[in-house]
C-alpha cells in the first residue's frame, strides 16, 4: 500500500500507527498522535489521507476541530465526514504532492502550530 521505509519513518512520530482502506482509498489511523504545542488536545487520534482523494492532494482528519492559538486558525471545513466507521473533522491545507508520508504528515500539522 505504502513504502515500508516511509511508514517505518511514520512510525517514529506515531508508533501505534496502523494501516487501512475504505472505497479504494489508502488511509493511516494515528491512535493519540501528539499534536503542537498550545493545542488542545495535547494528543488526538489522526487519519491521514496521503493520497488524492476529498478534494485535495491529501487531507489530515481528526475527530474533533482542534483548538490551537495560530497566529491563522486552520479553515475546519465543519463538515462531519464518515470514514472507517468514524465521524471526522478536516481543515483547509493544500500540501505539495511528491513528499513522504512524514513530511505529508508534518505540513498538515504546521497548520496548527502555535506561532
């Protein structure tokens, strides 16, 4: 589904990652991945979506909007989408296609950092 040198590489910023797929599409579940600091939640579980799909190169979900104090709050679309048996929330974030799954990851994230 994924390289396995990547996922390993997803691993170290998420070790109970786990791989999964629902209509065609390639998806991790990061179980209380730790999110930037000034965040709240400090953790949270994570869906990353690395691969075209929703409307965007790819997309970071998360079960509830996360509160962060960004000097630009991420755009949560407020939408309840419904992936893997779960109910999820996304923000507007355009990443550049080509990148690793953890740089995919980390650009995502950039949107909530406290700075």
């Amino acid at each position: 589904m994924f390289p396995e040198d990547q996922v390993t590489e997803l691993k170290e910023l998420c070790p109970e990652l786990k791989l999964a797929s629902e209509g065609g599409i390639a998806y991790l579940l990061m179980p209380a991945l730790a999110l930037p600091d000034g965040c709240t939640p400090a953790r949270s579980d994570a869906l990353l979506s690395p691969t075209p799909a929703h409307g965007y190169p790819s997309r970071l979900f998360f079960p509830q909007i996360i509160e962060c104090k960004a000097k630009k709050v991420p755009n949560w679309n407020g939408k309840n989408i419904h992936i893997l048996d779960r109910t999820w929330q996304t923000y507007s974030w355009n990443v550049k296609p080509g990148l690793r799954l953890a740089q995919i990851l980390l650009e995502h994230m950039r949107a909530l950092r406290c700075i």
